[in-house]
C-alpha cells in the first residue's frame, strides 16, 4: 500500500466518519475529529463515559495525519518562519495584560495537535483500518432508481440480497491473499461472483426510495451464508496446492534438523536438565510448525443486505 492509497484511505475515512478537515494537503490532514472517530482512535474510555452520563457536549481532539513525510516535511521547510513580534507590539502586549490580566497572545494559540506519520504496518493505520472495519461491518442499502415513476401509484419491485466480502489467507513461510465478494439473492438463492463490482454500478442509498416496495424473501440468511460459503469452498477446491506440499517438505526438513540438534543434548544431559531441555525442543516444535505448517482460512470481512431492483 503506497502513499497515494494511503491517502486515499484516510480521505475517505475522514468524510465518511463526519470529521472536520481543517486543512489538507497531498501529503497531509490536519483534522477535528468527529465523535465516533475520536472514541476509536484516542483511547480516552474515562472521558467518554463521563459524557456519556453526564450528557455534556463533547470536546474532541484535533489531529494531523502525515500520509507522505518526505514531501510534508520538504513543504514545511519552505514556509518562511513567523516575524518577530516588535517592540510596539510587546510594549502594547505588556499594558493589555496589566489592565485586563493575562491574554492569549493571538488567535493562533500554537496548541500542539498530535502528529501521526501513517505508513503501511504504522499502529496508528492498523487502528483506522479496524476502526473503518468495525464501523463497515454492517450496513443496509438501497438502489436508486434511475429516474422516477411518472404515476404515483406505480411500484418498483426490489428484491434482497446478502453480499458478502470474504478474505482468503494462504499461509505457511509465506503468506497470500485473495478478496473474493459474493451476493446471494434471498428471493431465489442465486450466487454471484464479484458482487461489489456490480453494487458499484449502481447508486445506493440508506433510505427505502418512494415508489418502491420489497419483495419476500425465500431464503434465510443463515441459508444464504451457507450458499456462499459453499461457492468460496467450491472455488478453492480447483486450486493448485502445489505450494503446500512445498512447505510441508520444509517444515519436514526444519523438524529434522532441530530433532538431530536435540536428540544428542537430551541423551548426554543431566537427570535434573532433561525436563528444561525438553520444554524447549517442543516449544520450538511448535514454533516451527506455526511457521511452517501449510493452512488456508477465510473470513468475512463485511456483509449488508442490498435491496436491488428486480427479482435477482
């Protein structure tokens, strides 16, 4: 993940999340977070159950993603430094303070806003990834209808769809992995390949739009899940695994060669080091083996229902 995608992230999270962009840059945000991202992002549990019973209105904190370093930091080395203040201006400074007490010097206070450099594998990323995760988990939308019916009692059927976004993991020494988006209709039980791509195609919207009635559904959701799932599990059936018993054979290799490294210690140890020595032959066992062993897992990262036009 590059700097531009990064970017493009954080943009996105800041507009979707209601934040108050303050300022902003190729290579930077300066920010005011909203509610919810300053509850996932600033660790303050304290400060949020107090307003939360006290009901007070909350007071946020500001915050400047960096998203490229390089070229904010070269940005900021251009910009000339403020000007002195002269003396008429501290002389003015002095008599408004012994006349009316102390004085925030400008409206500029210079307060610090925390600096976050954001970069892939940063634990500041990683926290707006979960965030956006959390937050993305679930969601209900509906198709906009391209234009409007000209009768006002004309009705649109809209039939319901559980689409789902899966994570492949192929793991051993190395590591792949694989997005795949399936849609499931609930009226008829058809599953599709590439559902996001499709939903794209469409505009969406959070409210059921006038002139449009849903159809019933034939499947529940648990049953279209299982639909799913058994499409992903079908498709990775046809794989080729030769990787895997790759990586069986070195895990088999790495097993030998701490055996033959062990062996020879447990045999000329001491009575009293032998329960030491065997602890660690099978924690690192165990080590290599996590390391080694071939597995392949999925998960689902999001789902929603989307109620699309037609009966899919």
């Amino acid at each position: 993940m590059n700097e531009r995608q990064i970017h493009k992230f954080i943009q996105r999270y800041l507009e979707t999340t209601n934040c108050q962009i303050i300022e902003k840059s190729p290579a930077h945000f300066q920010v005011k977070l909203s509610p919810r991202a300053d509850r996932d992002l600033t660790n303050r549990p304290y400060y949020w159950s107090f307003v939360d019973r006290t009901g007070a209105d909350p007071e946020t904190m500001s915050m400047l993603f960096v998203t490229d370093k390089q070229k904010y930091e070269q940005a900021q080395a251009a910009v000339p430094p403020p000007p002195a203040p002269n003396a008429a201006n501290a002389a003015a400074d002095a008599a408004l303070s012994r006349s009316f007490g102390h004085i925030h010097g400008t409206l500029n206070t210079n307060i610090r806003v925390p600096r976050e450099d954001l970069y892939y594998g940063s634990r500041r990323l990683n926290q707006l990834f979960e965030s956006a995760r959390s937050g993305g988990s679930y969601l209900c939308l509906f198709q906009e209808p391209e234009k409007r019916s000209a009768h006002p009692l004309h009705s649109t059927a809209y039939s319901a769809w559980l689409g789902v976004n899966m994570k492949v993991e192929f793991a051993c020494d190395m590591k792949r992995e694989e997005i795949h988006s399936f849609g499931v209709s609930l009226a008829t039980g058809q599953c599709i390949e590439q559902f996001h791509d499709r939903l794209l195609t469409h505009r969406m919207t959070p409210k059921l739009p006038p002139n449009v009635h849903t159809a019933k559904n034939a499947l529940s959701l648990n049953k279209a899940a299982t639909i799913a799932e058994q499409t992903l599990e079908r498709k990775l059936r046809s794989y080729d695994y030769s990787w895997a018993q790759a990586a069986a054979e070195r895990l088999a290799d790495e097993l030998s060669t701490i055996k033959h490294y062990y062996e020879p210690l447990l045999a000329s140890a001491e009575e009293e080091n032998k329960q030491l020595i065997t602890e660690q032959f099978e924690r690192r066992q165990e080590e290599i083996r996590w390391q080694y062993e071939p597995r392949v897992t999925a998960s689902a990262i999001n789902c929603g229902i989307f109620y699309l036009q037609g009966i899919g």
